[in-house]
C-alpha cells in the first residue's frame, strides 16, 4: 500500500502561510485587511485538502485559521 504525502505537505504549507500572514499588521498599515483576506483563502482551501484527506483534526486547525484574525482583531480591541 502506496502512501500519498503530497496532501499533507501541501496542507501543512497553506497553512503555514495563513499563519504567517499575521505578520503583515506590522509591516504595512492596512494589513489587517491583507491578514483577513490571506487567512480567509488559506483557511478555505486547508479545510478542502482536510475534507479530501478525511482528517477531523486537520478540519478543527482549518476552522480555527478561519476565526483567529476575528479574535486577533478583538483582542487588539481590548488591549488597547
């Protein structure tokens, strides 16, 4: 039995890459808009390679990319 791997790397770079983008906040002055849409993109496309892959945890850190700029946004608020 012939194991795929590609799946899994390319789960694990996208999102990698939406965790990444919260970096841009601090470099550029909108990137709070280029952090939500990134994220957004990432998110969706990690939870269709999730869903291929029949992985439920795999699906719980998709949906978790999806809500963390709204909480990053909110905790933001509340700090300052």
């Amino acid at each position: 039995m012939e194991t795929k791997k590609s799946p899994y790397v390319m789960y694990w770079i996208i999102l990698g890459v939406g965790i990444l983008s919260f970096a841009m906040p601090f470099f550029q002055e909108y990137g709070i808009i280029t952090t939500l849409i990134l994220t957004f993109l990432c998110s969706v496309f990690s939870w269709a390679i999730a869903i291929g892959l029949e992985k439920r945890n795999y699906m719980y850190l998709s949906v978790l990319l999806l809500v963390s700029p709204w909480l990053f946004l909110l905790s933001r608020h509340f700090i300052n």
